[in-house]
C-alpha cells in the first residue's frame, strides 16, 4: 500500500488586481504582479534606450515598447514546469545555470569543488550545443563551448542504501531522557 499525498495551498493562490488606475475604470483589470513587472520593465529598458539613442522615431518606437510587454505578459505568468515559479524566474535561472554554470555538491558540502569539476558549457547545452555548433556559419563556436575538455567527475560514484528505522514514541523518550540527563 503506498501513500499518496496532497498539496492544497495551491487553491489558496489569491491573485490582486488592479481595478482602477488615476481614476481610470480598468473593469476586471490586469493582475498587480504584471503591472509591476511590465513597469519596471519598461523603466529599465526605455530608459537604457533613451540614453543610448534619444527619443524614438516612428520607426523604431515599436523597439522601445513590444520587447518589454511582451517579457512581463509572457514572464508574469505561472511556468508550466514549475507551478510555483513565473516563466520571468525560469528564465533567469536557465540564465545563470548557462552563464555560471553548476557547482558539484562534494561530501554534503564538506569541500568546496574545483572550478575543473563543474561542468562545463557544452555539459550544460546538452544536444543543443550540437545543433548550435551545425548551423550554418556558427561551426567557429565548436572550440569555444568546450569541445576538446573532457568532462571529469568529481571521483568515483558511491553506492547509497538508506535503511530505514521506526522508533517508537517509548524509544523517542528514552532517547531524549538521556539527552536531558547530560545537560544538567
């Protein structure tokens, strides 16, 4: 008989909205998480476009306005693959895990890996790498994403066989007897 359990926090996931802008009447309105996002969005990136090339002509105001919609409509909303983060936090962290890389966890922690035992780029693109590395024109990339590095492993592998034990609440008490026994 195995056991199968529940979370229900999920159903408790209140979203706030914002129904009223400056007086303005926005009906059922948008979510408070998207307006958010989509203004600081739009702060950073027009801001940084204004700096770089001035005010926005007709042809290029689309360049100033759909980059940043579109990452808050598309970034605001609940990931598919993990339903407790946004798709904006997914792709951060895809983001950083291509940018950083992973650092093994040796010994529970116990020692610090060196930098020869994270994986390297290619590792971490997977069969990507070898798509990438076809298309046309980008075959230069081969040598940069780490072709010729072996990938070394931080030792060899252990064998894990957890053998679980149930005390009982007679043993629980004994145990802690002992304990507050030494304190005093």
């Amino acid at each position: 008989m195995s056991r199968v359990g529940h979370t229900y926090t999920r159903h408790f996931d209140l979203e706030t909205r914002q129904h009223e802008i400056l007086g303005l009447d926005l009906g059922e309105g948008p979510s408070r998480r998207l307006l958010v996002t989509g203004f600081v969005l739009y702060l950073v990136w027009s801001g940084t476009l204004l700096l770089l090339f001035g005010l926005p002509s007709q042809l290029t105001f689309t360049l100033y306005v759909a980059p940043p919609a579109l990452i808050a409509y598309y970034g605001a909303q609940k990931s598919r693959r993990n339903e407790r983060r946004w798709n904006l936090a997914q792709w951060a962290l895809f983001v950083r895990y291509l940018t950083l890389g992973h650092r093994p966890v040796i010994n529970g922690g116990r020692r610090a890996a060196d930098r020869s035992e994270w994986l390297p780029l290619r590792a971490r693109l997977g069969e990507r790498a070898e798509k990438l590395v076809d298309l046309p024109g980008l075959g230069f990339l081969d040598g940069s994403l780490g072709k010729d590095r072996p990938i070394t492993t931080a030792g060899r592998s252990i064998r894990f066989a957890p053998r679980p034990r149930l005390y009982g609440p007679d043993a629980v008490y004994q145990a802690r007897q002992r304990t507050v026994g030494k304190k005093q």
